[in-house]
C-alpha cells in the first residue's frame, strides 16, 4: 500500500501550555503543529479539512473529547491519539468505540507522543513527513525537503552545506565554514553570517518550510534536523 504523508497536526486540549509546549516540540520534529482550547474552535475553523492528524484531551469543556471524536471520524481518516488524565477503562474504551486510534495517560514526555504518532502512522500505513530527511545532492547542487521541495545552490551554498551535514552532531564554528565555503573572513564574520542569512531565505522561500540551520550564539552554525548526503 502506498504511503501517505503527515505534516499537519491539531492539538486539542484547554491546558494552553501543554499545547504550546507540545506544538513547539513538534515544529522542531518536523510537523507543522495548531493548537485549540475547545472542540468547538476547531469546528468552527476553516482550518478543519487541513489536518492529517489529530491530539485530543477528553476532558474538553462544551463538547468533550469523545463526542469531538465521533465528529471527527464522521468527517475524515486521519489518525486521532488521546492524551488524557481522565483513568479507567471507561475512558479507554469510550475514546477507542468513539474512533481514536491510541490512547495515552498523562503525564507523558513529548518524545512519547512522537513515538505514539509514529506507531500509529505505522498501522494506517501513513509516512510522518518530518521523520524524512533533509538530502543534499552534491552532484547536482541542490538541497531536497522532507516533502521533496528542491532548492538550488550556489557553489558557495553547497560548500557550506556540505561542511554542516558532515556532521550534523556538531556545531561548526564559523572559521571552519567560511574556510569550507572558501569565504574571506572579516573582523565580525559579516561576509559569512550574510551568505547564511541570504541561504536561510532561500531554503524558506523555494522549500516552502523553515530552514534546517540553527545558529548556536557564540560559537557556529548546526543543523537541526534529520539530514543526508547523497553523492552519486
């Protein structure tokens, strides 16, 4: 069976900083993350068709979670994980008869629900666009996304990019990239730190997603996320 890709996921839970939280891990994983406090926001939103997964509290106000589950599952496919503090096997079987297709007790760590989402994306034959990885093809000098956007690279670029997913465990200090790029150094590393400024924007506008680069202040760049070179 063919894969289909998940980038898309709603958060529905009236704890704001469990959803903030949450959301920022998962940006940082790759999926593209929006929260709600009630189910009745996420009806209303014209945002609803968009989402190929779901995170649901059950102890919801106005429309619980279960009932919130019954109408999603009257609208689409896409997988539904419970995280709810709401114990018993009343919950569990409520939320799984309602369509969910996991359920987890809170407290949980944010890794776990990643891992939940992935196992669930397993059963229903779905592919989690941010566990793919960013691949550089040095032959032809372009840099691939996850969703398989292609951005091409300048000499330059590609120098610097390369020298990065070398080894993406490490940061690079900015002398090391600007002799990998062959850049003239300066006193503040202005001519570097403007190449990868003008990369950045690139990689954003051509990809249509953020950036695999993080500075680390102080001492260089690094990437961020899962990464590849392809040399062939």
């Amino acid at each position: 069976m063919t894969e289909t890709p998940i980038s898309q996921v709603c958060i529905v839970d009236d704890d704001s900083d469990f959803v903030e939280f949450l959301g920022q891990y998962l940006e940082v994983r790759g999926l593209a993350a929006s929260g709600f406090a009630t189910a009745e926001a996420l009806l209303k939103s014209s945002d609803l068709a968009k989402f190929d997964f779901f995170i649901l509290d059950l102890g919801l106000p106005g429309i619980d979670g279960v009932d919130l589950i019954t109408l999603l599952r009257a609208r689409t496919n896409a997988g539904i994980l419970v995280i709810s503090g709401r114990m018993g096997p009343d919950a569990f079987n409520s939320a799984l008869s309602a369509g969910a297709d996991m359920f987890i007790n809170k407290p949980i760590r944010f890794d776990q629900v990643y891992n939940a989402i992935a196992s669930v994306c397993r059963r229903m034959s779905l592919r989690i666009v941010g566990n793919s990885p960013w691949r550089l093809l040095v032959k032809r000098s372009e840099l691939v996304a996850p969703d398989g956007g292609t951005v091409s690279l300048t000499p330059v670029e590609l120098k610097i990019l390369h020298r990065l997913f070398d080894d993406p465990s490490q940061v690079v200090t900015r002398q090391q990239l600007s002799d990998a790029a062959g850049i003239i150094t300066s006193g503040d590393d202005r001519n570097l730190d403007s190449a990868i400024f003008r990369l950045r924007r690139k990689i954003e506008k051509e990809a249509s997603q953020p950036s695999p680069l993080k500075t680390v202040h102080g001492l260089g760049y690094q990437v961020f996320k899962l990464v590849e070179i392809i040399h062939p």
